[in-house]
C-alpha cells in the first residue's frame, strides 16, 4: 500500500497523506469525487498492487489492467482450479492462491508464473484456508484444521509457527482474511473482530470490528466498508473512527491506492481521484 499526498488533509485521519497525519476530523458527507476512468470489466473480485496496478479475478482468470486503465495481460492456469485469493504486497511477486489444490502460485509483474507451485499437502499444510504476502518475499499461511499459524520465508523454510492458536487464545478461530503490513499481520475473525500479530506470530490484541471479508492496512488505520456507499477509516492507535460518503452505494469491492478509490461493479470498473482541500 501506498500513502496518499500530503495534500488531501481534507480527510486528516480517514485518508492519512504522511506519518504526520494522525488527527481525525468529524464525518466528511459533502465530498464531490472526479472520476479518473471507468473500463467495462468482468469479474467478482479487486485487488491493486502500490503501483496502481489493479487485478481483477474471475474464477480461474486473472486480468491486470495499468495506471491508466488499460488492459495488460491475463493469467490463468486451468489445472490449478478456481484462484481463491491474490496478495500483490509485492508487485513482483504476486502470491495467488489455490485452496481446492492446495497450492501457491508466484506471479511476476507480467503475471507470469515465477517457479513451480508450492504444493502445501506436500508439507502436511493441505487444510490452509488463508495466504498472504509477507515481508522479503516471504508467505504467511493458516491451517484451519489444526489451527496453526505459519511463515515461511524466501527459501520456504518455515521462520515462525505458532500451534494450537485457538488453545493460546481461547477462542473457536475461523479467520476469513489475512493481511501484512509494516510488520504486523491481521486476521479477521467476523464474530470476533480483527487480531493483530507482531512478525514473530505473537498475538498482540483484538481490533473490535467485526463482520469484514476484507480491508486494508496503512499508517495504523483500518479502512473498510460494511455499509453500501460509505468508507470508515479506523484509528489502531487512538481508537477513534471516522466515515466518508462514496460516489456510488452500487459496488461489490473496493481499494484504495496512489490517492485513488476502485469501485468494482457488476460489469465495470470506475477510478476516482480522492478530492484535494
């Protein structure tokens, strides 16, 4: 992820430019938003890399669209299955993942395959439910049966693997997503809300939000939407929170990246630059 410019401390807290901007003002609802391109598309999920790059997935295929909207190339390996997520933390090694096969694709920034895949029931990890990127190229993965948390670095070797997390944290865990970023890993848990670990694996506490799919993570703010046309933005450290009204309440998932919004529709995809003070 990248931050957004200095620029837009009209959002303070909700759209964090720089470290500098910690403050959150109170909800922003007359905000008139520029649409930069909107490209006809199909697909049921958006994911973008800090380039501004975004991906969209449809089953089996994934298309990468550039900056400007315009189509690059599409990935798809047949054999392998429906792709059940992407994670472009690095955009030079985009990890896709395989659930029904159990196996991890690497993806270069052609979204050519980079290595042979990594079969996880290979290494006793074929009940992984969750991937996600991590840092120096590494992965992070879950095993919804034994409830392990595990990381594996460059080399796939296994650097951090904690046992038993629903024993260590008394709690009947069912993640649904993952996230790394700035050396933490998020997991949310919709019941329960949202964990936070340190790099080490080491649960750190509970973010109380509960009911996300999916979210992101930059500047110790929480962006998410679970209410059509209306973006929070959530303060880890203060605990406080702030919303902003969206152009449309009609999309199916968005991002945020390079000062820009993504709204994915049912059969497009519309860019909005974020509006300046």
């Amino acid at each position: 992820m990248m931050p957004f410019k200095k620029s837009y401390a009209l959002f303070c807290g909700l759209l964090i430019a720089f470290a500098s901007f910690y403050s959150f003002t109170p909800n922003l609802q007359d905000i008139k938003w520029e649409k930069i391109w909107s490209i006809p598309i199909k697909g049921n999920k958006l994911f973008t890399d800090n380039l501004g790059n975004s991906f969209l997935l449809n089953k089996d295929q994934l298309t990468k669209y550039r900056e400007n909207g315009t189509l690059f190339r599409t990935y798809s390996n047949k054999g392998l299955g429906t792709i059940t997520s992407i994670d472009a933390l690095n955009p030079l090694k985009i990890v896709v993942f395989y659930q029904d096969f159990s196996k991890v694709v690497f993806l270069d920034n052609t979204v050519t395959e980079n290595g042979f895949p990594i079969q996880l029931q290979d290494r006793e990890w074929e009940q992984t439910s969750l991937v996600c990127a991590s840092y120096d190229n590494g992965i992070w993965l879950f095993d919804q049966v034994q409830f392990n948390l595990i990381r594996l670095n460059q080399q796939l070797q296994v650097t951090t693997q904690i046992k038993n997390l629903n024993q260590i944290l008394n709690l009947a865990l069912q993640p649904v997503f993952m996230m790394e970023h700035e050396n933490y890993l998020y997991m949310s848990i919709p019941e329960i809300g949202i964990f936070q670990f340190d790099i080490f694996g080491t649960y750190i506490k509970t973010i109380p939000i509960k009911g996300l799919t999916k979210f992101q993570v930059f500047n110790n703010i929480l962006y998410y939407s679970n209410t059509p046309g209306v973006l929070n933005a959530y303060s880890i450290k203060t605990l406080q929170e702030s919303t902003i009204n969206l152009p449309i309440s009609n999309y199916s998932d968005l991002r945020i990246e390079k000062s820009r919004l993504y709204l994915l529709h049912n059969d497009s995809l519309s860019v909005y630059q974020f509006p300046e003070n």
